[in-house]
C-alpha cells in the first residue's frame, strides 16, 4: 500500500504543482463529536467570494436541531468571523451567490419553504409560496437567478425565477416551471448556470423514466420559456443484467465557462460494478450537450466518486472536485481541463491524508483563485469545516 501511495504521489505532482496553496483554516467554531456539519446543497454552491470577501455556508445541528450558519472571511482578515445564524426554524442546503462590495445573496430551506436575504442587511422572507426545496442560484452581470423543486401535486417540479436586489432588499417574480403541466414522477436538485451571452441552462436529477436521469434545458427569453428537457448522459435507460429500469446518475451540477459556454458535470453509475464515477459534458453555446467524458483518471476507476462538482470562469479555467477513497480513505481530489481532456487527479495539503476529507465545494475568484471548502473529519472531537485558498504559480 505504501509503494501505491508514493507512486500516485508522484504521479500528481506535475498538476499540484501547477498550485500553491495557502495554510488551511478552520471555518466553524462549534465542533463536537455530537455536530454534524452539511455541506450539501443543489449545485454545491455554498462558497462564494465578493470584492475579496469569502462566504461560506452550511447547516449543522449544534443547537439540537438543524440550522444554516454563515461565515465570512474579508480579504485583510487571517480568519474567519465567527459565523451568523440564518434560520429559526429547521433549515437545509443553504446556498450562496456574491453581489457587489463584499455582500452576498443567501438562500436556503426553511420549514419546507425556499427562503432568501441579502446579507449582510437585508431581512430574511420567504422566496417560495409554496412547499419547496433544493434551492440554488446563479449569476451573471446584474442577472441573478434561481431554481429550486416545488410542489406540484404529488410530485415536485423545476421552477426558475429572477431575482432583483434592490438596495438591501430581495424581490422575487414569479416562479416559472420548466415543464408546463403536473410532473409524472419527482424532479430535484437543481443546477443552475447564466452563460455569458444571458442564457439559462438548467439541469436536474428526474425520475420519469423509473431511474435517477439528469436532464437538462435551457431559457434564451430571460427565463420565460425553455426548450424540451434532454438527457445529459449519452446512455439510455434500460435494465441491466435483467435487473432494474437502468443506471443511474445523480447531482448535475453546472458552470457558465468562456465566452458562452457551459460545462456539466454529475456522478454516474454507468459502470455499476464500480460505483459512480464523476462525467462532464459540454455546451459550447449552441445549447446541446456533446459526448460524456470520464473526468477521474484511471487510478479511481474501480472505487466510487462522489460529491463532485466543477467551477469554471469567463477566462475559461475549469476545475472539477470531488472525494474518493482510493487510497484507504476518503480524500478531495481535483482534475483541470487542459483544452483536450482532464488532466492527472491531484489533491492538496489538508484535503488529503489521516481521517476523511471530503464534501467539497468550491469558487474561482475574479483574479483566478481557487478557494476550496470540505469536511474534515479527523479525530474524535469531531468534523471541521476547513477552508484554503489556490493560485496559480
């Protein structure tokens, strides 16, 4: 095992070079072997950074039920802030977006409404009229977005709305389905991305066809009309080995890259021995996914991914993360598009190494570094929120 670990060791080193990486800090400040931190949301969109500001969000249960909590980092600052509360009632999967001058829209599932604030003044209310979760947003210029799954009889639907920031004020227009007309079986954890020409591309986890199908459509009306939902995964649904209604893929996530692009990418179980492992597909703005790529390298193709994810920017730098126990125990890994296919696996200091890492979420910041969340559980005394910041050398 030894000899295993030195050889992928040496094998990342070429990419994790490419990165220097700043001293990991602790971001939560109740740690407890009876708190458990969350760090899941639609789109993993729970870090965002303003004008040098670092934001990030999670929920834990330190006050015996679960709660969103809020932390920020400005750019003078060698820490974190000690976080904020958001909700009062049982909250899930917040989700952050960053505005101007070191202020951020907030949004999250509150007693089983999609609620939402600018903070650090604004007051927090509800965003949906009716029951809903998985909530996520998205921006682009002055265009901010989100999407999350509502009610709609017995199942939940899609939905897409605008939001207007308004001062410290947040206004909501209507939520407008994707799909007109009740749902046929649930659809949930919605991704979002605002490309650069103003198109919306949104993707979700749907369970029409009797397995876990992501799908995908897009608005070139600002969000008044979208196209037929497609499938993301180039395979078709269809039992295998005589069992089952087909393989399945979970969590899409998405990310506006370059000029007008947009890059997908989501856990797939195509290869059901095996687990899922992460694909990626791209749109390179005709509004249609191409062919499914493997992101991981061949050293994770026979263990399971998971909690993956891709940031990508207007420059187009793309990054994909997620965790994966290749070496014996769950650690972050990241892989970079170098313009053909995806580079060798690397991790970094603190993501990888005794205990679990794992749960990463992450944003490229305007000058091009990568500042990276995860959950960090490394001994008894319980799970840290860890936090570090990337440039390239």
């Amino acid at each position: 095992m030894k000899a295993v670990l030195l050889l992928l060791g040496v094998l990342a080193l070429p990419a994790q070079a490419a990165w220097q990486w700043d001293e990991p800090l602790t971001v939560n400040t109740a740690i407890g072997a009876a708190i458990f931190p969350h760090l899941e949301s639609a789109n993993r969109k729970g870090i965002a950074v303003s004008a040098g500001t670092v934001g990030v969000v999670w929920e834990d249960n330190r006050d015996g039920t679960p709660q969103c909590y809020l932390a920020v980092k400005p750019a003078a600052a060698a820490t974190f802030r000690p976080e904020v509360r958001l909700s009062r009632g049982e909250c899930y999967e917040p989700v952050l977006q960053a505005l101007d001058g070191g202020r951020f829209v907030v949004a999250w599932e509150e007693n089983g409404r999609v609620r939402g604030q600018v903070w650090p003044a604004g007051a927090a209310h509800d965003l949906s009229t009716r029951a809903a979760a998985q909530v996520t947003l998205a921006s682009h210029g002055r265009a901010l977005y989100a999407a999350w799954a509502e009610q709609a009889g017995r199942f939940r639907h899609i939905v897409v709305t605008r939001l207007d920031v308004q001062g410290e004020a947040l206004r909501v227009d209507t939520p407008q389905p994707v799909e007109v007309g009740v749902p046929v079986d649930e659809q949930g954890w919605p991704a979002l991305a605002i490309s650069g020409d103003g198109d919306i591309t949104v993707a979700w986890e749907d369970r029409r066809h009797r397995h876990t199908v992501p799908l995908v459509s897009h608005s070139r009306d600002h969000g008044r009309t979208f196209s037929a939902p497609a499938r993301l995964a180039d395979t078709r649904s269809g039992s295998v080995d005589g069992l089952g209604a087909g393989t399945g893929a979970m969590r899409p996530t998405l990310a506006a890259r370059g000029a007008r692009g947009v890059v997908a990418v989501w856990l797939d179980k195509r290869d059901f021995l095996s687990g899922y492992d992460v694909y990626a597909a791209f749109d390179a703005g005709e509004r249609r996914f191409g062919r499914n790529l493997k992101v991981q390298d061949s050293f994770g193709d026979n263990i399971a991914q998971w909690h993956a994810t891709v940031v990508a920017d207007g420059e187009g730098r793309l990054v994909v993360l997620w965790d994966d126990a290749r070496d014996g125990t769950a650690d972050i890994w990241l892989t970079e598009w170098d313009g053909a296919d995806f580079a060798e696996d690397f991790s970094f200091p603190g993501g990888a190494g005794p205990g679990a890492q794992s749960d990463p979420i992450a944003s490229l910041d305007p000058a091009g570094a990568l500042h990276v969340v995860w959950l960090d559980r490394g001994d008894a005394a319980g799970t840290r929120v860890r936090y570090a910041r990337a440039v390239r050398r």
